[in-house]
C-alpha cells in the first residue's frame, strides 16, 4: 500500500546540552553525561570501553565468536536485497571487501539467472555494476568539503531515490547519506550515466546535513521536495522538519515553494509522491495521528476538480491558508477527513482507512482494527461508500498492506504468524457513468498459502502452555515490485530456524498467484538440528494471555535462556530467521524466547494501547508473567535468565531489573531510555509523550516514574550484572540513557558493563565488524552472567 503515514523516527532533535532543572528528590546524574561529545563525558566513556575491552576482547573465545560473527554477516551468498527501478534492480552491498559497502545494480536476466539451481541448468553468478564505493567516497578530498558533513565522520549509506519516469527515468539518483549512521543526513544528486555526484555549483540537488528527506518532485526530475532544517520555527521541539518545500532546479532552499507548515506544537510535516504522481502533505500534531492533504494540480485524479476542491478553497485566490489546527497549507489542498489516528494508503483509484480507534462513518460504528476500503475519488468528493477488507479477530490483526497496479496485498498476523490475502477491487465504472469505481460491487478475497516451509508441522505439545501446536511458525511478506504498472510481488518466507526465501510472482485479474518462482534462497548460517520451535502463553496479571515463542533444543537440565522483549510503539515481535542470535547463542546449546507482550502490536491497536501511557505497569506484568513462565514449567531458573532489550525494549528490560531484579540473572540494554523525567528533552523523546506519558504534567509524573529505571534503582537492593549498550551518534535516543543509569548503578556498587560506540547510531554499528563485536559482547556478557552459561 502507498502509504501517507510518517516515516518512523527517522529524523530527532540534537542531543541535550545538560539534565534539566529537577524537582525535589529526583535522581540525578551528573550534568556532564548529558554531553553526547564534551570533553568529560567523552573520558568517561573511553575509561569504561577500554575496561570492557580488557575483560572480554581479549579472551580468545570471544575473539573467535567475533569472528565467526562477521563471518556470517558478510556471507557472500546472502540474499541481496533489490529494488526495481526503470528496468534495472538497485541493491547497497557490505562484506568482507567492502566493509562501507557499495551501492550497485544488475539487471533482471542477470539477476535471475542467480536463483537457486533446477534440472535445466546450474545457477550464474550475478553480474553487479557498481555505481557508488563509500569507501572511496569517504577518501580525503572525494567530496568537496561544501558538500560533505564538515566533521571528520564516516558517511554512512541512508538509501537512494532513483527517477522512474520522464527522459531522465534510470539515469538521476538522488542518494542520502548519514554522518557517523545517524538520523542526520544529507541528500546529494547522482549521474547514473556518469557514475558522478552532482555538485549544487553544477546544477545537482543538495539537501545540507539536518533531520529530513528529499524525494523527487516530479516526473522529469525537475524538481524535489525537501524537508529538512530550514532555519527558526522550521524544527519541531522533537527535533523533526516543521516545514516541507518543493525545490525547483536552479533555486536555492530559501528561495523553493513552501508547501506545507505544521503547527507550533506538531511533532513533524512531510510530503510525498506516490507511484501514480500524486503529491500529499502531512502533518503530525502527535506521534500517533496525522492530518492529510492533496495536491490535486499535481495529479490526473478526478479529485482534482469538484465539490471537494471547491469545498476547502471557497474560491479563495492562490496562496495560502491556515487550519484551525495551526497547520498552513496551499489553498487549493483537498483534505483527507479520515481520522486523525488512522494510517491511510492508496492505489491507483482506491483508498484504504486502517483504524485504531472506533470510527462512525454512514451510520456505521467500524471498530478498531478495520481495514475500509473506498473509491479516492469519491471519498475526497464527500461521499462515504465504505468497505470492509479485513475485519479483526481476537487471534488476528492486519500487519501490512500492499498495492499493486490492480491488487491489495495483506499480510495478517493471527496468534503471531502471518498469512497473507489478496484484495481485489471492483472493476471502474463505464466512462460515460463517471470516473469513480464502481461502487455496486464487492472486492474479491484471495488467500495466498505458503506455510509448507514452516519450522514445524505436526508436532506434538509438550505441556497445556502451548498455543495452537502443529501450526506453522512462519513469517510470510509481500511488497509490490513496481505498483504502478503491475501485478508483480516479492514475496519472502523465513522461520526461526527456516532461512529467508525469496520469490517473485504475479497476480491474476481475479487476485490468484501465478508464475511463482524462487529467485533467492538463503543457506542455513547455524547448526540447527535437533532445535525445537514453540509458541507459548502465559497468563498476565489481570488474566491476559501472553504469547511466547521458545527456541531451543530439549536439555535435561536448565540451558542459559536469552529473553528478549520490546512493548511499545504497536512494534510485532514476528518469527524471522535470525543468523547471528542462531549461530552465538543456540549453536552453543542455549534458549531463546521472544516475547509479545501488551504494547506491541501482535494483537491490533488495542493490544498497543492497553500498555501505553498510565497502562505501562500491563507491559511489565506480562513479561514477568512470561518469566514465571518459564520456571514453572521447568524450562530454566531465574539465574540462568538473562533479559535483552533495545531502545523501547531497552526500558522494558530496565523497569524489569530494577522492580523485580530476583527474576533474572542478568540484563542487557542497548541504546535503551532510562531516564523518564528527562526524556522528552533528550533527543527524539518530546515526540514519544502519548507512548509513555508527559513528566512535565505532575499527575503523569505520579505513574510516570515508576517506570523510570534510573528513579526505581534503590540503595541496598542487590542487582544482577548489566551490560549497558549505547552510541555516541545516536541522535533518537540519547546515549546518556545508558551513561546515566551505568553511573547509578556504579554508586550503588553493583557490577556495570559499559561499551559505547562512536558511529552507527540507533540502529547499530556502521560495518558488519562493528556490529558483530557489539553482538558478541552480548552473547559472551549473557552466557557468562547467567549461571550455567559459567
């Protein structure tokens, strides 16, 4: 589905200078770990890598995991990820050669004559052409020092943009790049033709170094749109781009059309362009709702004259105007009256409404969880002829959706494994009888089957904690190949101990597949034999059940148990095939469990609400019921637990260890929030206040800092060891999370590992060797720290 919902957390505010202002009482570290890069901070993070480095690199086991780690990362049979674009597949590529990576692109024959082997011939190897070597790239004087992030950090891959349409259709990029992997980045054009950057002084389109995005503008790759720091009032206080601006070639940034402005208190506004040439502006007054807007000018859509049109202008003049709500937009823009907390998509001619809260439309009451579906054309017109497409259960919820040229592609996760259905709309209308689809007849609903590969079938339950046993584990995705003029899918399938399968197929008329062909297929990357994989259920506090998956192989006694949780943010916790986790901790005969607790989405809108905001304590109750679990069914002991969590999880596993520390023997937290009373002043965090609460707000506060690990830790209390992840060029969550809550456990004299990287961000070291030393670090800190792992 093209979809009109905001870009994640890709873009957060610079990192705090210091702590806030504290009330009475409050736990504070000291000011100076605020400071991501001063000079204090900076010796304190160096003394304790350096002791981290000392206790466990220089063991020659954890050198060999390490090892064997980067090993798996940079097999050179892998699946490369690829993105049709105008005929050609575009991939970014890192292995033991190219440890920056590259960015490159084949074509489909060479491409498909890779796939796995049959009767009739013996795979190729793919014949790549590359076009951008970061590694070059960061060499002294390949980029003008204008162009670059002006600070000595590694540029960092963040995506490319390639042209599809128009003269210049396979032949500009425009390619984004992150100083130290960051959610900073810059936005340079590319010459296809010429394997070059484009310098602004020659012509190209340059977006300076700040949170945002550039997309192309139009067909001709004659303009772009751009949101990004334009200077005052242009930053929300969650540090997101307030403005987007449609760049035209020639200009300047102050000098391009303003398109939209959200309003003071939004968290963000962005633009984009879907497959069909349509331009829609958003803005988000809050991390969960969104307010849309159409640029009918820019499309061929019947939307763009009308009732509708005319409704929103009253024949104002060109220019602009200010909503009630404080967002400014062109005055000719057609809103999207759907709720403001729904995640909007469209096709071609359709639109598609995914509610999380209750929606009244027609006289109907549709709960959330829905999927409607709708004519576009006649909706922003004012008319509400809805349909149903998917219609939650209490197993099941929709994960995703998809469109092709003619086709909706749902992916439902029904008790945690997915299963996708095809949607097929009705046929439009004769032209004489309107533009709009026709609106007397019902979608068709196709389910696509592909489970045979699933990690277990037929098995037998081991005890009454079982969920649905026999069924198969399986996480199954589609995504549209190219949406606006085909039928085409990828699909991909992968199990915790199923490696990923690629495979490309199309869609009938009637939504059936046909011509389904494996294209990639992913070799084992662990010994996995002899490994069960089953669902669990726990019972919560309040008599909810809790889902579980278990991974492992039986053991007469109790095996080392890495539990890994997140809960929030509506995130699902699915089934996936993971090589690293595979090959460092259940290739050495440990247990992993992965949680879906309440805050998370496995269960639709009401499963993430129930455990956001005053409803946080449900997180927790659920993964300790989870862990109770496991002792009472004899599966391990709390000392032979250890607890992983990263970022959201990160604080779950934190709340965890500081309320109920005898339930596990030892914690891991990567990039996690500790601090809850100064997170909304840290980072991305001012954006997150309707997923944990407003500390600001005393009444928040109340319930608010009992989820707050740094305020929960107390003197005299025995904590289990605890190895604290974090970067120095994480700018979504503030590495003095972790520093914070490192040095309070430090003055309560309890056993702290510290590592904190210089690059790579939020989401992880910057190259595969980065990345496996972090994921050995957990691994070898888990087996150590747990009882049988010693």
């Amino acid at each position: 589905m093209s979809t009109l919902a905001p870009p994640g957390a890709a873009s957060t505010p610079p990192p705090a200078d210091g702590a806030s202002e504290s009330p009475p009482n409050d736990v504070v570290a000291p000011a100076w770990l605020y400071e991501a890069g001063g000079e204090r901070a900076t010796a304190w993070v160096d003394a304790h890598n350096e002791r981290t480095r000392q206790e466990y690199a220089s063991s020659p086991d954890f050198v060999r995991l390490a090892n064997d780690l980067k090993s798996v990362l940079d097999c050179p049979d892998r699946i490369p990820a690829v993105a049709d674009r105008a005929g050609m597949l575009y991939n970014f590529w890192t292995d033991a050669d190219h440890p920056h990576g590259i960015w490159r692109r084949t074509s489909w024959e060479s491409y498909a004559a890779g796939a796995p082997s049959r009767a009739d011939r013996a795979p190729a190897p793919t014949s790549w052409e590359t076009l951008l070597d970061l590694e070059a790239l960061n060499a002294p004087g390949a980029l003008p020092a204008e162009l670059g992030c002006g600070s000595g950090e590694h540029l960092v891959w963040g995506g490319a943009h390639v042209l599809t349409t128009g003269p210049r259709a396979g032949r500009r990029a425009l390619v984004c790049l992150s100083p130290g992997g960051g959610d900073a980045s810059l936005t340079l054009e590319y010459d296809l033709d010429a394997r070059r950057l484009i310098a602004p002084a020659d012509g190209g389109f340059h977006r300076p170094t700040s949170k945002g995005t550039m997309t192309w503008g139009d067909d001709a790759g004659e303009s772009v749109i751009v949101s990004a720091d334009f200077g005052p009032g242009t930053v929300s206080r969650a540090g997101y781009p307030r403005q987007v601006r449609r760049l035209r070639r020639g200009q300047s940034l102050d000098e391009a059309e303003v398109l939209v402005t959200a309003g003071g208190d939004a968290v963000a506004a962005f633009a984009s362009r879907d497959p069909w040439g349509r331009t829609w502006l958003t803005t988000m007054p809050s991390f969960q709702r969104t307010r849309i807007w159409l640029l009918p000018d820019d499309s061929d859509c019947p939307a763009g004259t009308g009732p509708a049109r005319a409704a929103l202008a009253g024949g104002a003049p060109a220019g602009t105007v200010t909503t009630p709500d404080g967002d400014t937009v062109p005055a000719g823009a057609i809103p999207l009256e759907v709720p403001e907390d729904s995640l909007a998509g469209v096709g071609r001619d359709w639109l598609t409404i995914q509610l999380r809260s209750p929606w009244e439309a027609g006289g109907v009451t549709h709960p959330a969880g829905t999927l409607l579906g709708a004519g576009l054309a006649d909706f922003l017109a004012g008319r509400r002829r809805l349909e149903v497409l998917f219609a939650p259960s209490a197993s099941s919820t929709l994960l995703s959706a998809a469109w092709t040229a003619g086709h909706l592609v749902l992916t439902v996760l029904d008790d945690v494994a997915s299963r996708l259905e095809v949607c097929t709309p009705p046929s439009p209308e004769p032209a004489g009888a309107g533009a709009s689809p026709a609106s007397g007849t019902k979608w068709g609903h196709h389910w696509i089957d592909l489970t045979g590969a699933a990690d277990r079938l037929g098995c037998p339950a081991v005890d009454d904690t079982e969920l649905r046993p026999g069924r198969a584990l399986l996480s199954v995705s589609a995504a549209a190949l190219r949406p606006a003029d085909t039928d085409y899918l990828w699909i991909s399938a992968s199990g915790w101990t199923t490696p990923s399968t690629l495979a490309v197929a199309r869609l009938t008329p009637s939504g059936e597949i046909t011509g389904m062909a494996v294209v990639r297929q992913a070799p084992a990357r662990f010994d996995a034999r002899g490994v069960r994989v089953s669902q669990h259920q726990a019972t919560s506090a309040d008599g909810t059940r809790v889902p579980y998956f278990q991974i492992g192989r039986p053991a007469p006694s109790s095996p080392p148990v890495l539990v890994h949780a997140y809960g929030a943010f509506g995130k699902s916790l699915v089934p996936g095939y993971e090589p690293v986790t595979g090959k460092a901790w259940l290739e050495r005969g440990g247990t992993y469990v992965v949680v879906n607790t309440r805050g998370g989405g496995e269960y639709g809108p009401g499963w993430h609400l129930a455990g956001a905001g005053a409803g946080r304590r449900r997180v927790v109750e659920d993964l300790t019921a989870v862990l109770d679990s496991l002792v009472a069914r004899g599966v391990t002991t709390p000392e032979d637990i250890c607890l992983y969590g990263s970022s959201a999880g990160g604080l779950l596993t934190g709340e965890v260890l500081a309320r109920c520390p005898e339930r596990i023997g030892a914690a891991v937290l990567e990039a996690p929030l500790t601090d809850m009373r100064r997170y909304t002043q840290l980072s991305a965090g001012a954006a997150w206040t309707a997923e944990f609460g407003d500390p600001d707000d005393p009444e928040q506060w109340a319930w608010l800092r009992e989820h707050s690990p740094l305020h929960l830790l107390q003197t005299g209390q025995a904590y289990p060891p605890v190895l604290l992840l974090a970067s120095a060029a994480d700018d979504r969550v503030h590495p003095a999370h972790a520093r914070a809550l490192a040095h309070r456990l430090e003055q309560l004299g309890q056993k702290v590992t510290y590592f904190e990287t210089a690059a790579g961000g939020h989401g992880g070291g910057t190259t595969h060797a980065q990345q496996a030393f972090v994921s050995a670090l957990t691994h070898d800190f888990a087996r150590r720290h747990t009882r049988r792992g010693r």
